[in-house]
C-alpha cells in the first residue's frame, strides 16, 4: 500500500516577502526548521536549478548529511508564489534515500498561507517502509509542523527560532522526567514492593492495621501511576506544574511528619521533594506558551 504525503498547512499573519525570506534564505530556513542543523548553497550558474547540502545532527557522533535541488520558483497572477524541491541522501544509515515536494505560498487577508506537501522513497526495503508509515513519517510530519508554528511566531511575535525551542523542550523534557517520577515511584516502592517505609509513613499518619495500609499503599500507588500517565496525555502541562507547585510541600510536611527520622536519611524526602519543587517552578514558567504542531492544518 502506497503511503499518503505529509501535508502541512499554517497561515501566517505577515508579508508575502517576509514569508519568502524567512523560508528561501538557508541560514534564515535552518533557523526555525527543526529537521535541518545546516543547509548550505551550492555555486550556480543563472539558468540551473539551486544545489545545496544539509545536515542534521541526529547525536554528537551521528549526523545525516545529504542532497538537495530546488527546481525553481514561480510567481503567479494571483500573487502566490511556489517552489518545487528534489532531495535525498546517500548514507546507508538515513530512513530517507529520495524524495520530491513543494511549498506554496497563497496570499489571503493579512497573511499568507504557507503549506508544503512532500514525499519520499524510504531505505531498508519493505522493512523500512513499515517502520516508515509506523514510525518515522509520522515524526517527520509532527517536527514539520512544528516548524511551521515556530515560524508563525517569529514573523508574528518577534520571537526567536532558539528561544522558542528552547522552552519547548524544557517544558516537554520536564514533562517526561515527571511521568517517569510519579509512574515509578507508583508502581515501584508502592504496588511492587511495599516498601517498609512507605507502610510505615501510612501506617502512622492513618493509624490503620497492617492489612488496611497495605490496601491504602497500594492505593496511593495506583493513583501517582495514573498522574504519571496524566503528564504524558494532558495538552495543558501548565495546569500540572501548578498542581505540583502545592503538592510537594505538603508531600514533604507530611512525610516528615509521620516518620520524622527519614528527613537525616539520603536522598531523604526534603531535599527530593525540593528538588522536585524547583523544577516544576522552571516548568510552570516555561509552559506557557510553546510551540505546538497541532496549530497547523495536516489534511488538504
């Protein structure tokens, strides 16, 4: 089966030249386009198409290098402009060995509508086109879209490219440590092992008999599980960061409370919970407003 393009769509609230520049300029391009580290011009003679190189660092000793054409741009009756782009890599390693696609600038009240539909033949055979459509085509077109709104916001809002992915990843980043935090500290101390100290803390705080906090811990478990897993799903992280703001305090006044020697321990409730309370103070504030894919329109 025949796998569908990535299309990716967003209207900009800025000039047709703007837009242009932004997107046509390789150094300016690989500013805000989170799949490109560097795209670098080729000499060319007037009448041939632009050669460039590009590169993405995947990890500190891997980078993709590869190939790229564009076929010419067109500047239509209407006032829209277009460019087609032939591209493609030679290292045995890339997910990419070839592919075509277009972007297409369309002006409409206030703005343009940028959008770009491409497509790609994918390397390793019938396996790697599986783990294509599975895996990779639809992170292209997420980091496409990205991209895209990143873009939207430095020609709108003055932002730089840099600064909005750096918020980006530390909210996102601070996102996944906590949905380890709570889903381990769940699952592990809690549901698996009932740990000594976590019966004991309930034990006391609650005054229950060995079977009832045994019910109660498992319970507590079962709930940080689920807010681990709440961390990964909920759009709003802002709202998370803010909860947790209130929780840890009192996790660490409770703790401390109930079993008052674990605060001389290492690693003791104090200096985790206030370490934890630190970072959801940076995620709080740098959640705001980030970058977000889901701004663009993905179907024709």
């Amino acid at each position: 089966m025949k796998s569908k393009p990535i299309y990716v769509e967003i209207d900009i609230q800025a000039s047709m030249d703007d837009v242009w520049h932004a997107t046509q300029q390789p150094d300016l391009h690989a500013k805000w386009d989170v799949r490109f580290s560097s795209i670098t011009y080729l000499p060319k003679q007037a009448d041939e198409p632009q050669a460039f190189t590009y590169e993405r660092r995947v990890a500190p000793f891997l980078t993709v290098k590869g190939w790229g054409k564009s076929s010419g741009a067109t500047n239509n009756s209407n006032g829209s402009r277009s460019s087609a782009l032939h591209f493609g890599t030679d290292q045995w390693f890339s997910p990419i060995r070839e592919g075509r696609g277009f972007w297409k600038y369309e002006p409409m009240e206030g703005g343009v509508k940028f959008l770009t539909q491409y497509d790609y033949e994918a390397n390793f055979s019938s396996f790697g086109k599986i783990i294509d459509r599975s895996l990779f085509k639809p992170m292209m077109g997420w980091a496409t879209a990205l991209s895209f709104d990143v873009l939207k916001r430095w020609l709108e809002q003055g932002e730089a490219p840099r600064s909005q992915y750096i918020r980006f990843f530390y909210s996102y980043g601070l996102a996944l440590l906590f949905a380890f935090v709570w889903m381990y500290q769940g699952l592990i101390p809690k549901i698996l092992a009932k740990h000594p100290e976590e019966m004991a803390m309930v034990a006391s705080a609650f005054f229950t008999s060995p079977t009832q906090t045994s019910s109660i811990v498992f319970g507590i478990g079962i709930v940080e599980v689920l807010f681990g897993l709440l961390w990964l799903f909920y759009r709003e992280k802002k709202h998370l960061f803010a909860l947790q703001l209130a929780v840890f305090p009192l996790l660490t006044i409770a703790a401390i409370g109930a079993v008052p020697e674990t605060a001389v321990h290492p690693f003791n409730p104090v200096t985790f919970n206030m370490a934890l309370l630190t970072l959801s103070l940076i995620g709080y504030f740098s959640s705001g407003d980030v970058p977000t894919a889901k701004s663009c329109k993905r179907k024709r």
